[in-house]
C-alpha cells in the first residue's frame, strides 16, 4: 500500500494482513467451541439475499481425523481405481495435517426463487468470513479443494444431502513462528471507475 495513505483501522489491518497458512505450519493446539462459535458467527454475516443461510461447517478434530482420512482415501480409489497405494496412504493422512479440519459446505435449496449461485456465494463469503474470524481470533487457516468434494458418499458420510454443496477443506490450528506472510499485489491493478462511452 502506499505510504501516502492513512493508518487503517484495527479491523481492516487485520483484513489487509491475513495470510493462508500451509497445513504443515499448523500446530495445536485448534481452536476451543467458543472460537468456532465467533467464526461460525461471522460466517453468518455474510451477504445472504433471502435470508436462507446456506452455510454449514462441519468440525473434524482428534481420532476422527484419521476415519475421515479412511473416508477421503476411498473416495479416491473410487474416481481412480489405479491409485498405487503410497498415493493412497498421503490422501489418508491429509485430515492429521492439522489439529481440526473444518468442511465447508452450502445447504442448497434448488428451485428457490434465490438463484443457487447466489446461495454458493453467500456460503463461499461466509467461509472467507470464518478464515478471518479464526484469524481475529489468534489462529492460522487454509481454504483447499480435492476431488473428493464432488463425492455423494462423502458428502453422505458428513451428514450433507444430495442437493447440497461441499466447498473445500479448511485446515485449522495455531500458526507457527516462521508462518509466511506473502507479498501482495498493488490493488490499484485490480479496480477502475467506469464512465460512459
């Protein structure tokens, strides 16, 4: 940012300093209930036309870490039948990257009047809300994605229906020391006034 600006507010400081953490920089210990209650609470702040709240989350922590790995790896095996089985084992341990794994999901509701991209972007704002409300709170995170999203059995095996959406893998934990912080762009690239032609 240039230095001609003011000193942003508290509130938009941590906007403008928040970073993905990789899972690898990840420790525990993971947030408490009340911290995941403020996020899922943030979360909920999103813009939501009609009021349908599609955003759900789904906590995975301690040994259902590794049965959810079990999940993920045959999930896997299914979209790939020749995965070799070291393959298998990295996809297994991917949910013991981090001390919780959060799946981000939108419970949909086809045929509303609220078109369903707008229901998949008020879900996807609420989980930009809760990555900055885990921040706020002193923890790190990362938003992935994986083939295993598109899933029905594990879309079943996380208590979703079949109308709704997963949105990806938030991994979750207290950021290491040496956690990156990358450059960012200049935004003066990224926005223009519009006048008539």
């Amino acid at each position: 940012m240039p230095d001609t600006l003011p000193a942003p507010s508290t509130a938009l400081a941590a906007l403008l300093s928040r970073a993905s953490v990789p899972p690898r920089l990840l420790q525990a210990p993971g947030p408490d209930d009340i911290t995941l209650g403020h996020a899922v609470a943030a979360a909920l702040r999103a813009p939501d036309h009609g009021g349908l709240r599609p955003s759900r989350f789904v906590c995975i922590e301690g040994d259902a870490r590794a049965a959810f790995g079990a999940v993920i790896a045959a999930s896997l095996l299914r979209r790939l039948p020749d995965t070799p089985p070291e393959r298998l084992d990295l996809e297994r341990a991917k949910p013991l990257r981090a001390p919780l794994l959060v799946a981000a999901g939108a419970a949909l509701r086809p045929g509303h009047r609220i078109p369903l991209w707008e229901q998949q972007a008020t879900a996807a704002a609420g989980v930009m809300n809760f990555l900055n409300a885990i921040e706020a709170q002193g923890f790190g995170a990362i938003w992935l994605s994986s083939g295993a999203l598109d899933d029905a059995e594990v879309k079943r095996a996380l208590g979703f229906v079949e109308t709704d959406m997963l949105l990806g893998w938030i991994y979750v934990g207290t950021p290491a020391p040496d956690r990156p912080r990358p450059p960012r762009p200049d935004p003066d690239g990224f926005w223009r006034r519009w006048a008539p032609a």
